[in-house]
C-alpha cells in the first residue's frame, strides 16, 4: 500500500541520540505471506525481491493446488483477507518443534478473520508448513535475511535514528514503551503495515511488517524508513476508530473525503472511508513526528509534498496544523482520542472550503 518515497529522503541527515532500529525474519510472517503469494494475492505477488523472489515461486509453485492454497483464495474473496489482515494472523502464530500454534483469541484479530473456522485454517496450515517443507525453505535462506537485516539496522541507525518514545507520549500522552518489533517480509514487496496484538496477562505488543524490495538499477534494495515512521503510528492511530462515538463522527467525513479523492485512493487500494481517515492521521503524525524528532525541515516538507501532491492528500497542511494545536495544548488534550471532534471539525471545514 505504501509506495517508495523519493530518493532525496536518504540524503537528509537527522539528529543522533535516538534508538537503534532492530529488525527480524520472522518464520510466521514469512510463511503467511507466501501462503498469499502461492494462493494469487495480488499485493504478495508483486516479485520484487530479485532471486528470492524466484527461489520462492520455484519452491512453491508446486502447491498451487494445496488445501491450504485453496482455504487461503476463500478466505480473500469472501472475507477479504488481505494486505494486513494476512499479517494480523501471522503475528499471532507461533512454531515450536516445526509446529504451528495459534496464540490467543480469535476476538484478538480483526474483524475480518470473525467468520472463518481458524482451528481448520492452522490444521491446514500446519499440512502446507510439513508439505512444502517450509521450514527448511526458511533455513535455506537465512543468510539473506541476516544480510539485509544487518545492512537495514546500520542505514537507519546512521541516516534515520528512530525515537520510538515519541508515539506513546504523543498518541497517550505517557512515556511507556509498549513492546514493538520490526518484521521484514521478504514476500511483501512494497507494502508495509502496522500491526498488533493483546494476548492475556501481556502488555500490548506492536509490529511494524515492512516489505523488501530489491532496485536492479542501483543494485541495493530499496530503503526508506519514513515508512517506518508512518507504519508505527497505525496501531496507536487505528483503534480509535473503533470508538462508536469517533465512528459514527467520522463516517461521512470519511465518505466525502473518499469521493473527493478517489482515483487517487484507488490506486493505493485505499477503498473504505475507515482507511481513508486513519490514513490521514498517520500521515500527519509522521509529518509531526518528522518535525518533532529533530530532522532536517526538508524532511516533513518532502513528506508534505507527496502526501498533497501523489499520494491523494490535499487537505494534509490543515489536518497537519489541526494535530500540531493538539501536540501545543495537551493540558487540554491528554491523548488523541480526546482530541478527536477536533480532528473532524479540521476535516469536515476542510470539506466545506472545497
């Protein structure tokens, strides 16, 4: 869903002092995204991770016709299963002994997973894992995903220095650090979410799923952490929307602002008012975020630019200037959801200037 930003944004230097960025391979994440990938999923069929991209479809194009295979084509044309509800599964699967275990309660993942019989979907899961032989796939290809991890941890630390403290203090207006991970899903192309999990007597525990993408005409992969910045805000942003009282205040907004700016939209399969307005709000907390952390001001204005200009955003500057009122006066606002009828006064005046 994410697409690349341009590569000015990797020569603009930020300030140090911030927290080193960690990422994994994860064998769950891997393993469900290439589970789409072999079921036809558009967004983890985009083959741009050069030969792993190849390996993958190779190892895997024998079982198109898997039980699994055909559950995981059900699941995305009647449920909808798709981009990060993929991921939402993944990250509450665990292996041990090269066995499949779903963790917590089906009530944990979102909504679209609510209808499907998930002890059938890990039993089949399970099948396609001892099948395939995935993990041996996985362990074949541990050295590149060691390789890049490294190389990704190194360019963010020295370009990108990532202050994590941020978002907790922003969105809840707290500085508790709630558990997070970064994931790269070698499967995932350009698309990256921002997911998350609350299994019992545990705290809250964020991921970022970042795609990999490899550029033939640089010869690197692509890097930019911007998306990092965006995807960390989603879970914080996201579940606000929940709220009964923000959705039924958002729900035409929404709607108007779909209509208003729907080629645009449709391209980056933003297809529902609810995206359209938790889109807007990470984008203007990561243009804050940018502001906040220290980076050079090229950095929000290029963020800015895009937003308006490319990626179908034009009321970004009012709803930027909306959350930087609610980041001065948090005596008033201890957190976003209270400020949230300010967000939909922001964008409904919006909509009335047009």
């Amino acid at each position: 869903m994410k697409k690349f930003l341009i590569a000015a944004l990797f020569t603009l230097i930020a300030v140090a002092g911030q927290a080193q960025i960690k990422a994994e391979a994860n064998e769950p994440v891997e393993l469900m995204a290439i589970l789409a990938h072999t079921a036809g999923y558009q967004e983890y069929s985009q083959n741009l991770a050069a030969q792993y991209s190849k390996d993958t479809e190779e190892w895997f194009a024998p079982y198109k016709q898997h039980e699994a295979v055909a559950l995981a084509w059900k699941l995305h044309t009647t449920y909808s299963i798709s981009y990060e509800k993929v991921m939402s599964m993944a990250i509450h699967l665990d292996i041990e002994k090269e066995e499949i275990k779903f963790l917590g309660d089906k009530s944990d993942l979102v909504e679209n997973w609510k209808d499907v019989d998930i002890e059938d979907f890990i039993q089949k899961l399970n099948q396609f894992y001892k099948d395939t032989r995935f993990h041996e796939f996985f362990e074949q290809h541990r050295t590149f995903y060691e390789e890049y991890i490294s190389n990704y941890e190194m360019t963010g630390t020295m370009v990108f220095p990532f202050n994590l403290k941020w978002y907790p203090r922003f969105h809840y207006g707290t500085e508790e650090m709630e558990p997070f991970k970064i994931y790269i899903c070698f499967t995932y192309g350009g698309h990256n979410n921002g997911v998350w999990r609350k299994l019992s007597g545990k705290p809250r525990e964020l991921f970022a799923i970042m795609g990999y993408a490899f550029n033939p005409a640089k010869g690197r992969p692509y890097m930019d952490f911007s998306l990092l910045w965006h995807e960390v805000n989603h879970p914080y942003v996201n579940p606000l929307l929940d709220n009964e009282e923000n959705a039924k205040l958002m729900e035409p907004i929404g709607k108007k602002l779909l209509e208003l700016s729907q080629e645009a939209m449709k391209q980056q399969a933003y297809t529902d008012w609810h995206i359209v307005i938790n889109e807007s709000i990470v984008r203007a907390s990561t243009i804050i975020y940018a502001q906040d952390a220290g980076y050079k001001p090229e950095t929000p204005k290029i963020l800015m630019e895009l937003d308006v200009k490319r990626n179908g955003f034009p009321w970004m500057p009012q709803l930027v200037d909306c959350l930087r009122s609610y980041a001065n006066n948090r005596d008033r606002y201890k957190t976003l959801n209270d400020y949230y009828p300010e967000i939909a006064k922001c964008l409904q005046k919006y909509i009335e200037d047009q």
